[in-house]
C-alpha cells in the first residue's frame, strides 16, 4: 500500500499557528510535538542549576 505525504509547512506559517502545550517543533518543514522530559532529564537540570547557583 502505499501513503501519500503530508505537503511541508513553511517556516512563516509555523510560526503564525497558535502556542500548544506541549510545545510544537518545526523540523525539516514538518511539526512534531516536543516529547515530555523524564526522570533523567529532571536530575540533570537539577544538578545544573545547582551547580550554577553555587558557582
């Protein structure tokens, strides 16, 4: 079977659609919904901003 593509979105129509949550990126003319941050990601920032609190 085969699927037909989606027509690319350009850049200034990107940016013309309304805020989401979660937010949307724009990539190689395609929009794709930002994946939620895990466990890792939280300590990492947590680590950083220590870091960069008592630096």
């Amino acid at each position: 079977m085969v699927q037909a593509q989606a027509p690319k979105m350009t850049l200034e129509a990107f940016l013309a659609l309304p805020e989401t949550k979660p937010a949307c990126e724009f990539i190689d003319g395609n929009v794709v919904q930002k994946p939620m941050p895990k466990g890792k990601h939280s300590r990492l920032k947590a680590a950083l901003t220590t870091a960069i609190n008592y630096e």
